[in-house]
C-alpha cells in the first residue's frame, strides 16, 4: 500500500502547496507594484521634459491674440489687431494684379475668370482646401492647366491662399 499517501503526508503536500501559492503571489503583488511605480516615475519625467516649464509648451500653446471686451475701445482694438496682422501682412488683391491676372483677368488659355461667377461656383463648391492647393501644386484641369503657384514658385502656400481667398471673394 505504499502508493496510498497517509493522511499527514497528504496534508504536508497541501500545506506546502498552499505556501508556495501565497508566496508566489506575495512575490507578483510585489514585482507589480515596483513596475506601476516605474512607469509612473517614466510618464512623469516624460511629461516634464514635454510639457514642463523649460520645455516651453506654454509659450507654444499662448493664444495669439486676446480680445479684451470688458475695457475701452481704444485698448481692445490695440489688442484684436494683433490677431488680426498675421494676415494683413499679406495683399491678396496685389498679389493677383501682379501675376494671376495675366490668366484670371480675361479667362486666357481656359483659366475661370475671376469676376465669372458661373466659372467660379463649381470651383467654390469643391471647398477652399482644394482651391488651395490646386492653386499650390497647379492642376490639369478640364479646361486647361494652372500653373504650381501660377508659376511663381516664391511665393509661399499663404500668400496663394490669400490670392484665391481674394479671387473667391471677387467671384461669388
Ligand atoms: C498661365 C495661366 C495662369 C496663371 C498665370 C494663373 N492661373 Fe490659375 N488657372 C489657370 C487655368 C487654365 C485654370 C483652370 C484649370 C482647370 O480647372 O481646368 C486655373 C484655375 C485656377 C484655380 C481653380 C482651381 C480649381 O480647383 O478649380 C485657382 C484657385 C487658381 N487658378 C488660382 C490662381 C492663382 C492664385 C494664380 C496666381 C498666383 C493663378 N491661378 C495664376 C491658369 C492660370
């Protein structure tokens, strides 16, 4: 009968089975919490270095401008103006006599007329991101093709969207 366990052996195996069981997880229990502690001190270093004060996140996220309501006229519009230069910089309608108009003007080689609303509103329809950048990067279009930039490659994305912002303007 020696394969029959007796009741104490069978009780030493439980018991040490029970004891390895609370033992190994005492031992996860632990090695959780060094890891969360870990990670926690890893996210925040990392937002630190991101969001911190050297990492000038909140120079980067100011506002541009701010409008001041509840004080007199003269200081709010002093400050709406800041908002307000970025763009102002930029003549679309000098920027479209000097250049866009040689195709725009008088609707040579296919180009819409600006002025032209019936050329126009299908344009206008497709939406002023597709307006800008086929004005951008040029187009092969149905009519005839327009130029990357009008075929002024220094002029920058902004000022060709000021142009077509313009030229919209002019056509609706
Ligand atoms: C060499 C002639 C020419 C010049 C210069 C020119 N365009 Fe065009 N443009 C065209 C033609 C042709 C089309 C029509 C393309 C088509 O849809 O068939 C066109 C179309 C456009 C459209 C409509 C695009 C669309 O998706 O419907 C915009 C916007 C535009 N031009 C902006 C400009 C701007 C801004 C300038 C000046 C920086 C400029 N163009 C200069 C010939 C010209």
């Amino acid at each position: 009968m020696s394969s029959v366990m007796t009741d104490q052996a069978l009780i030493r195996t439980v018991s040490w089975g029970a004891i390895g069981g609370i033992v190994l997880t005492l031992f996860l229990i632990l090695l959780g919490t060094i890891n969360a502690s870990d990670v926690n001190e890893r996210q925040r270093m990392d937002r630190n270095t991101r969001y911190g004060a050297s990492s000038g996140a909140t120079e980067r996220v100011k506002a541009v401008g701010q409008m001041n309501l509840a004080s007199n006229t003269a200081a709010s519009s002093a400050t709406t103006q800041v908002a307000a230069t970025a763009t102002a910089i930029i003549d679309g309608k000098k920027i479209y006599n000097g250049m866009c108009v040689a195709c725009h003007g008088a609707g040579v080689a296919g180009a819409p007329r600006v002025g032209d609303k019936g050329a126009w509103a299908e344009r206008i329809d497709k939406g002023a991101t597709t307006l800008y950048a086929n004005a951008i990067n040029g187009v092969q279009g149905s009519s005839g093709v327009m130029p990357a930039k009008g075929g002024n490659p220094a002029l920058s994305d902004d000022e060709i969207k000021a142009v077509v912002d313009y030229m919209v303007a002019q056509s609706n």
